[in-house]
C-alpha cells in the first residue's frame, strides 16, 4: 500500500518555489504534505497533492523535471515518543529510511502522517502492520479538509 508522490526537480532561485505553488493552486490542485531539500543551485520539491496525474501533467507542461514516486504513509501518534516508535520499529525490521516528512491534519490531532521513502518497501509495509502501525491509503491522505 504506497501513496503517489511528485517530486520536481527545481532550479534555486528567488520566486520558483512561488511560481510551481501557484501554476497547482490556480487549477485546483491542493498540497497536502511537502518536503524541500535544496542545494546552492537546485532542489527537490516533494509533494502530495489532491490531484496527482493533473499536477504532474502540469508541471511537465510548465519545463519542470518531474517524477512520480511511491512512498509510504503511516499514522502515528502526536505525542512524545510517537516518531521513535515508527522509527524503532523500521529499524528492528533492518529498513532504512531514505527521506521522511510529515503532515498534521487538523482533524486528527492526536495522530501524525508520516511519509517515508524506505530501502524495501515490501517488508517496511510488512514490519509496520506487524508492529499496529496503520499505513494511509492515498485517498485517506489527500481527501481530508485544513479548514
């Protein structure tokens, strides 16, 4: 069980960021989770959108270097300790993780999404339900409400 992820490779420079968050918002398209991970020149936009093939298409239309990913999303507690838990429980299962961020839904405050990208998804997905942790659907995901 994966989760759509755009990732955009970006130049790094004043206003891009503005302009690629704007081209997605003046077509609908929604950003619930993000990462940025820059160098001097460029960087990597991460993205979870509400629309993912209309923003990919988008973005490609607009020059951009784009790819979809999958990657993991996990529910976990918001509290002391929570991130730890996911972690510890990757680590026992010998997975490391790539790269993670997270996304804290208003409606769900006691829990956190963590999006991970893992060395072996497969058993990450298998270590996970193993250990209770509950992987998102992508719809789950995308189609809850900020306001």
């Amino acid at each position: 069980m994966t989760v759509k992820q755009l990732s955009v490779f970006a130049e790094n420079r004043p206003g891009r960021l503005a302009e690629m968050t704007r081209l997605l918002g003046d077509k609908g398209i929604t950003i619930k989770a993000m990462s940025i991970a820059d160098t001097k020149d460029f960087g990597i936009l991460r993205l979870i959108v509400n629309d993912c093939e209309k923003a990919y298409k988008l973005l490609e239309e607009d020059n951009c270097a784009v790819t979809l990913t999958d990657v993991l999303a996990i529910k976990i507690a918001n509290k002391a300790g929570g991130l730890a838990e996911a972690l510890e429980a990757l680590y026992e299962g010998k997975i490391s993780v790539e790269y993670m961020y997270s996304a804290f839904i208003k409606e769900h405050e006691d829990e956190a999404y963590l999006i991970l990208r893992v060395d072996n998804t497969e058993l990450a997905v298998k270590t996970l339900n193993d250990k209770g942790f509950t992987l998102v659907k992508q719809d789950e995901l995308v189609n809850f409400d900020h306001e």
